[in-house]
C-alpha cells in the first residue's frame, strides 16, 4: 500500500508539473494570436491592392506573359506545404499535410510530377523520415513570419515557373529583377500551389490549397452596365515591364499572407491544444488523488485490523 501511494503521489507532482508548462504555453499562445490577427489584417489591405492592380493589367491587355499563360502541358508542379516548426499544436500541422497529400494524389492522377517545396520543421521531418525528396525547405519562422522569407520563397517559385516557359532547368534569376538572384537549380515547373492553414475564427482554421500559377486573377474588373464606360489605361514603359515588375511582388505578396494566416491558425491551434492538454491534466490530478485517498484508506484499514486482532489474541 505504501508504495503505490508514493507512485500515486509521484505522479501527481509530475502532472502538476506539465500543467504548468501546458498553461505557460497557453498563455503565451493567447498573448501572440492578437499580434498574427493583426498582421494578417495589415497585410491583406495591400495583397488586395495588388490582385486589382493584376486584375486591371490582365483584363485590359491582350500580352502574353509568362505567368499569366496557361502551359498546354502540365509536366511538373510545386506544391509549396506550410507547416509549424514547433509541435503541441493539435492537428494543425497534419491537417496541412494531409491536404498536401491529397492535392499530391490529385495531381499524380492527371499526369503531372509533384515537386515538394516545404516551410515548417514539422513538414521537413514528415517528408524527411519518409524519404520523399524536397526541392528546398525553410524553417524557423513559422509562429512571426517576416517579408523577406516569404519573397525568397516567391523569388524561388517564381524562378523555377519562369524557368518552365523556355523549358530549362533553373536559371536562378526572377525576370523584372535582374540584380535579385535565386539559389535554386532543380527541375521546372509548371503549375505552382500553396497548402496553407486558413485563419477563420479562434476555433475553426481551415487547410487550404491556392494556385498561385499560372495566374487565376479572382478579383476581375466587373462588365459595365448600361451607359457606363470601359476605363482606358495606358502602361508606361509597356505592358510587359509592368507585369515583370508587378507580377513577382504579387506572389511574394500572396505568399506572406498565406504565411500570415498559417502562423494565426497556429497558434489558435496551440492555445486550444494546450487548454484541453491542462483540461486533461486536472482530471488525471484529481483520479490520482482519488486512487491516493483509496489506498490510504485500505493502508490505515488494514492497520486497524492488524491492531484488534493482536489485542483479541492477547486477550485471549
């Protein structure tokens, strides 16, 4: 009896222990959501601004570009999977993968190659203990996302589609930025998609799959009606030099606030996740102290017992 009250008892100290690391972590989490909740409302502004500025360019020329022509064979595709780089998050982490895997599935059915591009260590560790090839990875900062990571990520996609237009292998330098240099040499793409988690509420984040490329402008200039009259615009230099420019920023763009709303979804799924692991915590307290008393209870009973019968045999 004595010893599984001193196992109870160890176990209840160490549960006390982790329910304090979950609810640190729970407050640190619900401290950060309103930071990523406003980041995110900061940068959708201007990722707007831009997808009008797209929408205006692409509706009112009839140029061909690059990224806004469909290729009339889709060899390869990037599949770009965001993901965390710390765990104790739920399911958030798997539920992007998960969705990765089915738009992996999607894409292998109609012929086209997937190539994997990841940002999160949980996603690298996912495809590395599979031995599935990555084309490049990034990692360490998923929780506050800056610019600069999410336009080298757009730098590299941009490059390896760009690269797919004149049918080579990586030329490692984004059209419209000649003095901006990319470190990726693999193979050509011709389709680019993002797998990210969706930030809708504190409790619902949704995996969500974006094609990024070939263009697929979703905010086009509506049809005028009545007597209204089409806006003419005029490019300067040329329609061309716009789109190189405007183009790459827009995706870098896109990118960002994908990361943005990754990084928002994370840790929602954290301060939720953490919640319940303390939830848990205080029931497993509370049966270990209960299964405690109980032993106490059987230890001293057993004493008792143990005291009248050697009074009743000096009795007799």
């Amino acid at each position: 009896m004595a010893g599984q009250m001193r196992e109870y008892r160890s176990k209840i100290k160490s549960t006390k222990s982790m329910q304090k690391i979950f609810n640190a972590m729970e407050l640190i989490a619900t401290s950060r959501i309103a930071r990523a909740r406003a980041a995110v409302a900061a940068s959708t502004p201007y990722s707007r601004a831009l997808t009008r500025a797209v929408s205006a360019v692409a509706t009112f020329t009839d140029a061909e570009h690059p990224l806004l022509t469909e290729r009339p064979r889709s060899r390869r595709a990037a599949v770009l999977v965001v993901t965390s780089d710390r765990g104790m998050a739920g399911a958030y982490s798997a539920s992007a993968i998960k969705e990765a895997e089915r738009l992996i599935a999607r894409l292998q059915q109609d012929g086209t190659e997937p190539l994997l591009f990841v940002a999160g260590r949980k996603g690298e560790a996912y495809y590395r203990f599979r031995g599935r090839e990555m084309q490049d990875t990034w990692t360490g900062g998923s929780e506050s996302p800056d610019f600069e990571t999410a336009d080298d990520i757009g730098l590299t996609l941009v490059d390896a589609f760009l690269d797919g237009a004149d049918g080579g292998e990586g030329r490692g330098q984004r059209a419209g930025d000649g003095d901006r240099l990319s470190d990726y040499v693999g193979p050509s793409v011709d389709e680019i998609h993002v797998v990210y988690t969706r930030f809708v509420s504190m409790i619902t984040q949704d995996p969500t799959v974006l094609r990024l490329l070939p263009l697929e402008v979703v905010e086009g200039v509506e049809p005028p009606s009545g007597e209204e009259l089409l806006p003419l615009y005029d490019f300067e230099p040329d329609v061309e030099t716009v789109l190189d420019e405007l183009l790459p920023s827009y995706i870098s763009a896109r990118i960002f606030n994908a990361l943005l709303q990754s990084a928002a979804s994370e840790h929602a799924a954290r301060q939720r996740a953490m919640k319940s692991a303390g939830d848990n915590a205080d029931d497993l307290i509370r049966e270990y102290t209960r299964l405690s008393n109980q032993a106490r209870q059987a230890e001293i009973t057993q004493e008792i017992s143990e005291i009248v019968s050697g009074a009743d045999s000096l009795a007799g």
